[in-house]
C-alpha cells in the first residue's frame, strides 16, 4: 500500500468537473451508447438472420483478404532487396531507374495502379499471351496480387534502405577495424540491426495493406470487402458494412498487439533496466503533469 | 498518326475536357477536405494531450477506429450510413427522400481520416515542446488562449509540417477512392474514357501522370512553406 503510492502518487478523492472532465465523460458517453447500440443492432433477430444468410461468405472474403495481404506483403518483400540495393546504387542510372519506380508507386493512388494493371492489361493481350503472362492478369485475384506486390516493395524498400542507412556509422567503423570481409559486415553488423530500425515502419506497411486490400473488391475480387459489397447489394441491409469494420478493425488490432509484443521481444537486449524505469516515470510525468493545453 | 493525341485532345473528339474537370474536382475535393481535417485533427489532438483521462480515452478511441478501417469502407459507411440514418430520422418526421451529395460524403470521409492521423502527429508536436514554454507564457501572464496562439501554435506548425505534408499526399492519393461513390473525378472520368474507347491503358495512365504531378507540385509548394515556418527557428 506505501509501496503503491511511492510509485504512483493517489488521485484526490474529489476532481472537480472541470469543462473538459465534463466533456470528456459525454464522449465517453456517446461512444458506450453506439457500441452497445450497435452491439444490439447486430445480435437482434434480423441481425442473427443476416448473419446465418451472410456469415459464411463474410468468412470466406475474410480468408481472401488475408491470403491477399500475405501474399502481396511476401511478394512485396521479396521484390523489395533488390530496388533497395537499386536505389543506393551508385551507378547513376540503376539508381535512377529504383527512383523512379519508387516514385510512381508512392506518388499515385493504389486503386488507380489497379486499374492501369487490371484493365490497362486488356491493351497488350497479345504481347502477354506472347510472354506467358497474360494468366497474371486475367484472373482479378492474381492480378490484385501483382498490382499490391509492385506497390508495396516499393514502399518496402523505402524502409529497407533507410533503415540500413541509419544504422550508426560507428558500427561500421568498428566492423572495419575489426578487419571484417565486407560480407561478413554487411550480413553479420549491418543488417541485424536494420531489421530492428525497420520493424516498426514494416509493421505499418502490413497494416496499410491490411486497408488498401479492400481496394481488390472494386476490380471484382471477392474479399472481405467485395463480399460485403455484395451482400449488401443483395440485401440492402447495412450490417454488412458493420461486420466488415469489425471484422477489419479486429485484424489490423491484433496485427498491431502482435507487432508490439515482437518488437519488445527482439528488442530486449536494447533495453537497459535503469534507462527503462526512467522512460517509464518520463511516461507517467507526460500523461499527468503536462500543462492541460486543451481551452475551456 | 498518333491516335492517343486525338483521343487526349480537347472539344468533341477527345477526352482532354473531361479530364481536366475532373482534375478539377479531385483538387477541389482534396483542398476542401483539408481544413475540416486539420480542425478535427487538431481537437483530437488537444484531447489526447489533456490531463483528464476521460477525454484521452474518448480521442484514442476515435483515432484507434479510423486508423484502423480501410479508408474505402470509412467512405461507405458514411457514404450509406449517414444516408439511412437520415431516411430513418425523415421516416419519424412523415417520411420523404433524402439522398446525401457524395460530394459531401466523400469530403467527411476524407476528413475524418486525416483528422485521425492528423492527430497523431499534432500530438507528437505538442509532445516537442517542453514544459518550459507555458511556464514561461504563465510567468508573462498570457491566459491559456493566448499561450496557445501566440506560443504554442507558431512552434506547433513547425514542429507538425512533416508529418502534415505527407498526410497531404496521402489525402491527395485518397481522393481517387470517391470515384467509386459517383464522383466524377479524374479517375472515374479517365475509367468513362477508357469504358468507351478500350483504351484503358492509355487514360487510366494518364490519370496517374496527373497525380504523379499533382504530388511533385506539393513537394514544391511544401519545401517553401517549410522553408518560410523554420525561418524563426535557430539550429
């Protein structure tokens, strides 16, 4: 009981209802309200029917989107070392070539890039079927696949590259003098620890694409987003829409939970237990002693 | 001869007019989407940065949701929800037909994710500066609406530019998703064009080019406005 006081001092029995306690409790309010209206606008009898008509298919759009995200993400990746390596190229037109890449894919909207590809393809028929490529295409699936792959190593390998050039330079300088092969530098002192610079920004990528794979339902594939389409178009009943959110709001959490249980499990050995007791009591000190900035 | 030229040109032959009104609305749709974000963003943000625990859980709810849900689903769920929520209001009132601009639609959707993320980096701007500053505004006298204009927000700018500029791009990018609710902007007009001539290569990448060039004008346009919000800061 001392103990728990030392560490964190007792809130005073009695906070007056300053404006903003009194706001922030409606909206506390008004948030209970809609998910407990929406909780019974989903389980009522109509929403059981809905359910037992459109369930199945919801599932089955949500294996596709995940399949999707895997995918392309894996792909993506893949794709993503050598535009990486490309782009820090110093041959002037390797480099240029990643560059512009890079741009175009992050600098137009990623249902436009669907578009171009999937009816874009239609135009050079004959070359791809010449190439054996034309099934990439044909088929909305493997296409959407294509198009998020292209999209995200582009994204992916923003992150690769920077996250290798922000390793400290004193790491190299020790490798070096340590008279290591560049190999063994580059796989050994590098790379480890550019992974964990890129953890985080990788985590939000997948999340991005968690999101953007809804596109996929516009150019007719059948994910978790196109079966919500559809079962709305069959029914005119907005839960589909309500089950959807929840559906996507539940991966993206959990993909973040997992994400940031991993990242504190590969970065442990950084964590020093003095250093990370006073971030914790910085934390505190942020979240409660802040000048209340918010007007009354 | 170059076909392409003809079908891009302007007046009855090509789809040049076409494109450039929808241009015209994707901008149009973009910029008025701005400040309605930034606002929300900004309140979100001074919630978050309270010290009552209650407002900090109502905003991180808010920006937990629509981080969280795919900007095209925000958009139909606006897009229809605000749709037969209002039927449902008029059915109480003796009925009658309402149908939501999409415009409109398009324009909250947008906004409430900016303001989502938005949020996020006004609070990690606020998180910048330190505590030293209010201090010294309270030791000025300055009352807490002057501190904030006059103190905090100058530096705030600064500090939340970055982090704006690429939700900038990223909002310009995402006006490309209200296509599909029926605004005619550069992409649904660039998809019009190419339903009509299969030439879908053609326009669908023309339609590309522009936002490839809409992005190089606002790295610009960002590199001066950044440029002129430094000019005070010494480092």
């Amino acid at each position: 009981m001392a103990l728990a006081s030392l560490i964190r001092p007792v809130t005073p029995p009695n906070r007056p209802w300053t404006a903003a306690r009194v706001l922030g409790h409606v909206l506390m309010a008004v948030w209970i309200f809609s998910g407990l209206a929406t909780a019974y606008y989903l389980v009522n009898a109509s929403g059981m029917d809905f359910l037992g008509r459109y369930g199945e298919k919801l599932i089955n759009g949500f294996a596709v989107t995940i399949q999707l995200v895997v995918l392309s993400v894996l792909l993506g990746a893949a794709l993503s070392i050598p535009i990486a390596f490309a782009r820090m190229s110093t041959n002037r037109i390797i480099g240029g070539l990643a560059y512009a890449y890079v741009y175009f894919f992050r600098g137009t909207p990623l249902i436009a890039q669907a578009f171009l590809f999937y009816y874009g393809a239609g135009n050079f028929n004959q070359e791809l079927k010449a190439i054996g490529a034309w099934w990439i295409f044909r088929d909305a699936f493997t296409c959407a696949v294509f198009v998020f792959a292209l999209n995200t190593a582009a994204y992916q390998a923003e992150i690769l590259r920077g996250a290798i050039q922000n390793v400290p330079k004193g790491q190299l300088e020790g490798a070096q003098a340590l008279g290591l092969p560049r190999r063994a530098i580059f796989w050994r002192v590098v790379l480890p620890q550019a992974f964990i610079i890129a953890l985080r920004p990788y985590g939000n990528e997948i999340i991005l694409m968690i999101k953007g794979s809804a596109i996929a339902s516009i150019i007719t594939v059948y994910d978790l987003m196109g079966e919500t389409r559809r079962a709305f178009s069959r029914s005119f009943d907005f839960q589909a829409y309500i089950w959807a959110a929840l559906l996507y709001l539940i991966m993206v959490e959990a993909l973040s939970r997992v994400w940031s249980r991993l990242e504190r499990r590969l970065t442990r050995h950084l964590e020093r237990p003095t250093q990370a007791a006073a971030r914790t009591a910085d934390d505190e000190g942020a979240a409660a002693g802040r000048p209340d900035a918010t007007p009354d | 001869m170059p076909d392409w030229l003809t079908l891009l040109s302007f007046g009855p032959d090509g789809w040049g007019d076409q494109i450039a009104r929808g241009t015209l609305v994707t901008v149009g749709l973009a910029v008025a989407t701005l400040p309605f974000g930034l606002a929300l963003g900004f309140l979100a943000a001074l919630a978050k940065n309270s010290s009552e625990p209650s407002l900090r859980r109502a905003a991180s709810i808010y920006t937990t949701v629509f981080r969280g849900l795919p900007e095209l689903l925000t958009l139909f769920l606006i897009y229809f929800g605000v749709q037969i929520l209002l039927q449902k209001v008029l059915a109480l009132f003796g009925g009658g037909y309402v149908e939501i601009n999409s415009f409109f639609a398009g324009m909250i959707a947008l906004g409430v994710v900016f303001s989502a993320y938005a949020s996020e980096v006004f609070l990690s701007a606020f998180r910048g500066i330190s505590a030293g500053q209010y201090e010294g505004a309270e030791a000025l006298g300055l009352s807490r609406l002057q501190t904030m204009r006059l103190v905090i927000l100058p530096q705030l700018i600064r500090l939340a530019l970055p982090g704006l500029s690429n939700l900038w791009l990223v909002l310009l990018k995402d006006t490309a998703l209200v296509s599909v609710i029926g605004i005619e902007d550069v992409l649904r007009q660039a998809g019009v064009a190419a339903r009509v001539t299969k030439e879908a290569f053609l326009f669908f990448g023309v339609a590309c080019l522009i936002y490839l060039v809409f992005s190089i004008i606002s790295s610009i346009g960002i590199a001066r406005i950044e440029r002129w919000a430094n000019k005070g800061a010494t480092r």
